[in-house]
C-alpha cells in the first residue's frame, strides 16, 4: 500500500485559487525572503572593472587575461536542457485546499485547452488561452471531491479514478471495480470489470488500440479489452500485470507505440516498468529512487515524463528507449501528484501537495506541418532534368 491522504499545514484563507503565486506573496510578510542572485550569471571581474577603473578610461586587466578567456559577461545561468531547449517553469499558481491524496485524480487539461481542477470540494476552471479562472461547480455536503466528472451508481465507495474514451466515461472506485458508463444513455452501466481487491487509482485508455489499463493499490496492472467486454458477467482481463511492489497511479501509453505502456509504482516500489500489452511481457523496469506519481509521454519525440515524490519532489525527464535521465525539474517542496499536458503536447501542469500549480515548457514547440510538394502531372516532367 502506499501513503494516501496526508494533512496540509497550508493557510489558504486569502489566497484566490489559480493567481499567479507572486501576487498572494506580495501582501504577506511572512512568504518574504532575501535575494538570492545566481552567481553563475554573474561576472564580478567586470563589476569591479566599472565601480572603480570604469569611468576613468582604464582597460580591463581582466578581460584580456588568459585565465578569463572563456568568461562572457552574458553568460547563462546553468539550467536544465536538452539539445536547444532550456527547460523552465513558465508560470507558478496557487492551488490552495488541494488533497494530498496518491490515490485520486485532480488535474486535467482538456482539448479546449482549458485547465481543470479540483480544490478542496470546488472544481475550477483555467483558461490557458487568456490566463482567466471561473468556478465550476462546488460539492458542499459530499467531502472534497475526488475526481473531475463522475456518474451516479455502480460503486458503492469513493470513484478517485476517471478515463474518457469516446462517449464511453470508465470509472475505478475504492470498491476495486472498473465500470464503463455510455453517457448517451440513461442506463449508463454498460460493462463491469472485476479484479483488483484494492482501490483503483489509476485509468488510461489507448488511444491506438481498444485496451484499458488499471492500476491499483493491490499493486496490480490489469489490461482489459473492450472487444471481449460482455454487459452480462464480469469482464475478463487480458492481462494481469505483476511486478511492482506498491500502488500503481501513474500509467501511459505510448503515443508511436500502441500496445506499449509505462507504469510508475509508488513510495515503496519507486520503478517504472514497460510492458508490451499484447503479449503481458515486461520489457524493462529502471528505479527512479522516490515514488513515482505521474507518467507523460512525448507526443513529438521518444521522451518520457515522470513526477516524484520525496526527497526531491521532481520531474525527471528521460528519453526512451535508452533511459538516459536528461533533466530534472524542480521547484515544488512537497510530492508532485498529478501531471496533465497541453493538447498541442507542449506544455505540462503539475499540481503538488505544497498547494502549487506549475507550467513547465518541457516538450518545445509544436512541429508546424510541411507543406506536401506538388507533384508535376504533365507528361515527361522528368526528361530534361539534370543528373
């Protein structure tokens, strides 16, 4: 089993939910701290130089000496990268009353590029086109709420687990059944699967193959299909995936690859293991060190995204197949639960238990489409042409 809710000693009484951290910090005296500057982006030879010799005319013995030749007063602090691209927090908001639970799911980023997530028992909305925030909905009587969208009946404990695909909402309860809901139809239960004994804390559908993968706190991958799928009994899996040693949240299929998943364990499991669904077979299993949260593919390149839990509560960004770790990104103090990517691939939210939502430029730019060439229809084009 891994660590579930933990209490937060955050005091959220005047911040606004999804502001830019920066502008709560500036009335609050106690969130202040001294300057630290990045020495590495800083030349204090050439300071000197213009303090006391500057005005007067006199040449810098230090930038002509040999020892400083390589010392360029614009020099880049060191930040994580990879090839061209330097990796940043983009933007810090806060996200004040969120649950610090591994087993539920509060942040998703739809296609219309609007941000949703669930704080305390109030769900909102962030708009990543102009910055603006509005409030969804707000659960008064029912506890915090658990997961994004959520239907009535089929789990008789908590649903901490959703996955669209198509009109087809799966959900995955405390009860430890998986239930596919048709939203067209009033009787919306269609199929119920049976087989983790635990909690199921983690969902994903394959958007190339007609798969479903379900992790649990029974430290159980199940990968179930839905051409097998009977609304009479109990579904059958196809695969029943043994391995980890520790709840199962974080799951991803591979975006080049669709019978391909990655699967992250928790505090005491700490691997990620790769798994060709056809077949059951784990292809590769390397250990992170903490727990792992969340998992993201690359949608452009063969990268992975992975956000851990303590000591260093960061995302690590790795490339595939070698597992060669190419950055680390940190800045939350506290384990980084829940991921979501922008649907151009570029961006990812993370949302941490120190009550903070951060965007990262982790994936790059969107590649722009070529233009196809024009093929020469006319006849003989390709007589004249110059070898």
């Amino acid at each position: 089993m891994d660590a579930g809710p933990m209490g937060s000693s955050h005091n959220s009484r005047t911040r606004c939910p999804l502001q830019e951290q920066f502008l709560w910090r500036k009335n609050n005296r106690e969130n202040l701290d001294r300057f630290i500057p990045n020495c590495a982006a800083m030349d204090f030879d050439y300071a000197h130089y213009m303090l006391i010799d500057g005005r007067k005319g006199k040449e810098n013995p230090a930038m002509s000496s040999p020892a400083n030749c390589f010392h360029h007063p614009f020099h880049r602090p060191n930040l994580p990268s990879t090839g061209d691209t330097f990796l940043s927090c983009e933007r810090t908001l806060d996200a004040p009353d969120i649950v610090d639970d591994f087993y539920l799911n509060l942040l998703n980023w739809g296609s219309s590029n609007v941000l949703a997530i669930a704080l305390g028992s109030t769900v909102y909305l962030w708009d990543a086109s102009n910055g603006s925030t509005s409030e969804l909905v707000t659960i008064k009587d029912d506890g915090p709420v658990t997961s994004l969208r959520t239907l009535f009946g089929g789990h008789i404990q908590r649903v901490g687990s959703l996955a669209w695909n198509n009109h087809i909402l799966t959900t995955g309860g405390m009860d430890g059944l998986v239930v596919n809901n048709d939203v067209r139809v009033r009787s919306h239960i269609v199929e119920t699967y049976r087989g983790h004994h635990l909690e199921v804390c983690g969902l994903k559908w394959s958007a190339l193959v007609q798969q479903l993968a379900s992790g649990g706190n029974d430290n159980l991958v199940y990968i179930w299909d839905r051409s097998m799928a009977s609304s009479i009994a109990p579904t059958q899996w196809l695969h029943r995936l043994e391995g980890h040693t520790a709840a199962v949240q974080a799951l991803a299929w591979c975006p080049f690859q669709g019978n391909l998943l990655a699967s992250g364990g928790g505090g005491v499991d700490q691997c990620i293991k790769f798994w060709n669904t056809h077949t059951g077979a784990c292809l590769n299993s390397i250990n992170t060190g903490p727990q792992v949260c969340a998992l993201l593919w690359n949608k452009n390149e063969r990268k992975l995204l992975s956000s851990h839990g303590f000591t260093k509560n960061q995302l690590t960004l790795w490339k595939y197949p070698s597992m060669m770790k190419m950055a680390e990104l940190t800045g939350h103090t506290s384990r980084v639960l829940f991921m979501a990517q922008s649907p151009d691939g570029c961006l990812v939210a993370s949302a941490a238990a120190d009550e903070t939502l951060r965007l990262w430029n982790v994936f790059g730019t969107p590649e722009v489409a070529k233009p196809a060439t024009k093929a020469n229809l006319e006849p003989f084009a390709h007589v004249n042409r110059i070898r």
